[in-house]
C-alpha cells in the first residue's frame, strides 16, 4: 500500500479529488459535511494500475486547523499539492508547502483544480516554482477539472508514477502515531494511524508511548478490513486491549517494545530560519504529535528543545517547528541527540556546538561511544543507533580508546593501594567502581586483566601467567583468617585444597603468599606488616608477646620471627629477647 497526503488551501477542491479518485467520502464529520469544508483529517483509498492501492490522507486547508493538516502529513512519505485555477496561490498554499519541506517530503505532484473556472496555466507556472525550491523538487504537474473530468485519468497515470517510484518501505521498529482514537461497542478502543514502516500483527504487544505501559493488539484493520498482519506504509486501525480511549488519543504513539525512549530534551538543526530569530517558544509537531518547546540556540543552526512533553523520538527523525501565534512554520528540524549531555559547565554550551555542527542525524555507533565513552546497548538502540560490537560487560558498550585508559588507571589504583597497604589484599571492586566513576560494579571486574587478579571482591596485583585455580585455592585457605592477618592456614587444609609443596611454591614466586616454613604461608606482605606492629610494643619483646600482638600460633610465631631477624627487621638478643630495627635511626 502507499500513502499520500493531500495539501493545499482551504476550497482549492482536495477533498473533491479525493472523492473522484476514490468513490470514497473523506469527510466524516457531519459538521464538515454542512460547512462543506474539511475540519479534520480524512481517510479514502482506491487501486491504481500500476501502483496497486493507495491511501489518501485527506487534510483540512484552512488557517484554524493548520496543526490538523500536520499530524496527518507527519508520517506520511509523498504529498498531493492542490492548487486552484481560479484562485491560484494561497497563504495556506505556501504554510502547506513549507511544512512539506520542513518535514523534508521528496515526493509530490501538483494538481491545478478547478480548470473548468480559468485558465490553469498561470496557477501552475506560480505553483510549480514554488515547489521547485522545495524538498519536494521538481513534480510533474496535472489540470483537472471534477466537474467536467478533464484530467482525471492524466492524474490517475501521474499518481501511478509517483508511488510505483517511492523508495522502498523502511523495515524496522513500528512506531504507529495516533491520529484518531474511538470506542466500538463491544471491541473496546480503536487507534488509527500512518504507519510509516515496520510490521504490525494481531496479538503483538506494543508499548504506549514508551512508557512501561504495554498493550497488545487484540485485532488489526487495514481499509476496513480485518487483517492478521499489516506491514508499512499503510492506514491502520488498531483494536487494543484495556486501553482508555484518552489514553492513546492524537499524538500518542504505539512502538515496538525496547527500541524507543521517551526524550523531553532534543538537539536539533534547524532548517529554516536562522536559530538566533526563532522566538523562545514554538510548537514542535513531530508524528502526529504536536508540543509546546522552549528553543535554545546553541550553534548557528542548532538548537536545545525543552519539550513540554515527552516523545519517543529518535536520533534522525525530521520534525517541524510552527509559530502558531504567527501561522508561520519557522523551520523543519532533524533531531541529533535525544539524550544530550548538561550544559552546566563553562564553555559547556560552546563546546557543545562545535559538536552538534559534525553531526548530522544519521546514526554513528562509534561517534556515539566516543562521546558518551561507556553506554548500555539498549539504550543505544533506543536512541535509533544500531549497536554492534562487543560488549565489555553485560550490555555495556564501551569506547575503546576510553577504556583502555580505564584499564591503565585500574592498575594504577591498585599499584598505589599495594604501596600504601601492602597487608591489604587488594582493593575492593567497589572502592574502584567508586574511583573510577563507574556505574557498574561489573565494568571494574571486566576491567581486570593479568597481572591482576579478582579475589574475594578486591582487585590485587598477581602475577601473569597463575593459573586462576591456583588463586582460587589459595583466597579459600584464607577465606577463614580474613581478620587475622598473622595466622597460617592449617596444614591439613592446605593439603584438601590440593596446595602440596610444588603449588605453594608457585603461589611464592607468584606474589600470592609467603613461606616463613615447611607448610607454613601466609599472605603476601605479612613479614612487613608484622615488623609494623612490632615496633609498636614496648622494646625488647618476648615471643610470647609477639605472639599475642600478632594473634597468632607459635607454629607461625617463630618461624615469622626467624624470617625478620634473617632480613635484619628484628635482632634477636642474648636473653631471647627481640627489638625491632628503626631504619630511619
Ligand atoms: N467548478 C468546480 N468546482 C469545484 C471543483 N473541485 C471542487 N470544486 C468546488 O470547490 C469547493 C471546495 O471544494 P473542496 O473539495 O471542499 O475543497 P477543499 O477545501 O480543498 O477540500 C466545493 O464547493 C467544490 O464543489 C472543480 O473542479 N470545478
Ligand atoms: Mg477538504
């Protein structure tokens, strides 16, 4: 299927187009039957050969419901601008137009009506210039008459050619925005839309404007007929579930679980009117949506919209922003970020210019994560970024240049933490997690590589090259002498983890433990830490003293000893007697 919007001014004869096109009736309001004048958006389809079906999204021209006119042309890819001979080009015909080219629309035709009245030929000179400047380009061009049919069947042929080369459909999430929603007695509430791309299925569950609310599709319509699956571009009508008719009125947007993100925050480009003339408020219309924004200029065609509202917009999408005071679309827009980073600091916004100006819209993984340096790859994917590559951890995407100096700063924290605590065995994760300002506990551990090694909850420095069940084995001996830094594991015990002589002596030149004897370890450092406490007792101390000052076993104690006087910490007096060596005396 293809959807076309109409455009043009109000009484330039669209809706009697659409009526001939189709044998349908676009305006349903009985009000807009008597007034003769469409107020809201319209619906009517018919087949063309070649083409195959296509849609019309009939819309009002008048000034009062220019915002009407937008939510039906928002979604939707190729417009029919209506020009009438006898008036020829209007003020609705030139806001029509504009938002057809802020909204970046690339494919059209113009169609003079009324060529029954006056001569079409200066109405179409008029027109067709106009739409040349536009997105839209140069269009073929078609004079009807609905009351005598001339041209008809030129307009026919023409509406062919324009669908049957519209590019083909984005696949994709489904964002469906709302432009109606009604209640069927006994079906509970309908939502009709443009959906734009994607797929939609009976039984599919959506979320409501991505908030957590979701919905399912309890059954589907497509040009009123019932329909298992309806795939991109086409009209749709959406039976939902347990879902309030208030809740999902125009604006509101039914989308793929997962892919989008509701934003009230938006760097933009503007195309259009230089930033630094728009006013500070404008409505922003994106999908069928349209809400008030607070501008802020920040480069010479970029700028940060405050939304009043949240939407789920993401990175890439074209929308408009209309002075509505002034009937005046003030620029199309295409959103760069949907998550931009605070502007507190200094400079912050100046700098955040310079950036804004390399982008431009197209969604880059790699320059994403270069900016944001670490970011979870669902969140990415709700911003529109595709995200590819490995995870560094869970769904943690991260930069590669960033964290490799992560990596480097890691080692460094450690390397310092062991030369200011050598007893401590190692830092815990979450004091790095802390240093390193890291949201996840799982980024530090991801971030230990050989020489270090993750233990009971702390990054130590190890040595490259220890088989990590060698580690393992040995935290378990210690695992039960956390408060006792001075005590040895039970020979026995070292015996059922499998540590024999051969593994203690790996864990030695390791850097894991020390022997002080023949199945006697402890953990790296103690030796030193031990001289430390020692010094503090009153001089000259007795084995027995030491002892208890270091909570610990004789079997350690005078092996532990022995060991500090070799090394010249202690000095061993004639009366067995020892005082430990000042190094700074
Ligand atoms: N003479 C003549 N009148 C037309 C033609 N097309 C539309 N009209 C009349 O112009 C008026 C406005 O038409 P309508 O389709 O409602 O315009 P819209 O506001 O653009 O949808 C109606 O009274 C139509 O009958 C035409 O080709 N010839
Ligand atoms: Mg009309």
């Amino acid at each position: 299927m293809h959807v076309v919007a109409t455009a043009g001014h109000v009484d330039h004869g669209k809706s009697t187009l659409v009526r001939a096109l189709t044998g349908m009736e676009p305006d349903r309001w009985a009000e807009e039957r008597r007034r003769g004048m469409t107020i809201d958006l319209g619906f009517a389809w018919t087949t063309l050969d070649p083409g195959g079906t296509v849609a019309f999204v009939d819309v009002p021209g008048h000034e009062r419901f220019v915002p009407n006119m937008l939510a039906g042309v928002g979604p939707v890819p190729a417009a029919m601008v209506v020009v009438a001979a006898d008036e020829g080009w209007m003020p609705q015909s030139a806001e029509h137009l504009a938002a057809l080219d802020a909204l970046g629309v690339r494919h059209g035709l113009l169609v003079v009506s009324r060529a029954d009245l006056a001569d079409p030929g200066p109405a179409m000179r008029r027109a067709a210039e106009e739409i040349a400047a536009t997105s839209l380009g140069a269009v073929a061009a078609v004079a009807v008459s609905a009351v005598t049919g001339a041209g008809l069947d030129e307009l026919r042929t023409a509406l062919s050619r324009l669908v049957t080369a519209l590019p083909a459909p984005a696949g994709g999430p489904v964002r469906l925005w709302a432009d109606r929603a009604f209640t069927i007695k006994g079906a509970g509430t309908v939502v009709t839309g443009t959906l734009g791309g994607g797929e939609l299925r009976t039984g599919d569950e959506l979320e409501l404007t991505a908030g957590e609310r979701v919905v399912r599709v309890r059954g589907l319509q497509s040009l009123g007929e019932p329909v298992i699956a309806v795939r991109g571009p086409a009209r749709v009508a959406v039976n939902l579930r347990g879902v309030g008719k208030d809740e999902v009125g125009r604006g509101a947007a039914l989308l793929t679980p997962g892919c989008f993100l509701r934003t009230d925050l938006v760097d933009v480009r503007v195309h259009g009117d230089p930033v630094a003339a728009l006013p500070g408020t404008l409505t922003l219309h994106a999908g069928s949506a349209a809400v008030t924004v607070r501008v802020r200029p920040l480069g010479a065609d970029t700028a940060r919209l405050r939304l009043a509202r949240a939407l789920p917009l993401r990175i890439g999408d074209r929308a408009l922003l209309r002075d509505p005071g002034r009937h005046h679309v003030a620029g199309g827009v295409t959103v760069l970020d949907v998550v931009p980073p605070g502007l507190q600091r200094r400079g912050a916004a100046e700098a955040r210019a310079v950036t804004l100006a390399g982008m431009d819209g197209v969604p880059d993984p790699a320059g994403e994560l270069r900016r944001r340096r670490l970011v979870r790859r669902g969140e990415l994917v709700r911003m529109g970024v595709p995200a590819e590559g490995d995870a560094v951890a869970g769904d943690w995407l991260a930069d590669p240049e960033h964290w490799a100096w992560l990596g480097t700063r890691l080692a460094a924290e450690v390397a310092a933490h062991a030369r200011e605590r050598p007893l401590e065995p190692g830092v815990p994760v979450d004091a790095l997690r802390h240093r390193l300002e890291l949201p996840d506990r799982a980024l530090v551990e991801a971030l230990v590589r050989p020489p270090l090694v993750l233990r009971a909850g702390r990054v130590a420095a190890g040595a490259a090259g220890v088989p990590p069940e060698l580690v393992a084995a040995v935290d378990k001996a210690f695992a039960d002498l956390a408060d006792r830094p001075f005590a040895a594991p039970e020979a026995h015990r070292l015996a059922e983890l499998g540590l024999g002589p051969r593994q203690l002596g790996a864990a030695v030149r390791a850097g894991l433990v020390v022997q002080v004897a023949d199945n006697v370890v402890l953990r790296a450092g103690a030796p030193e830490r031990a001289a430390q406490v020692l010094a503090g007792l009153p001089q000259p101390f007795t084995l027995s003293e030491a002892r208890q000052a270091l909570d610990t076993t004789r079997r350690v104690a005078v092996p532990l000893l022995g060991l500090l006087d070799r090394t010249g910490a202690t000095r061993r007096l004639p009366d067995d007697r020892r005082t430990v060596i000042d190094k700074d005396a």
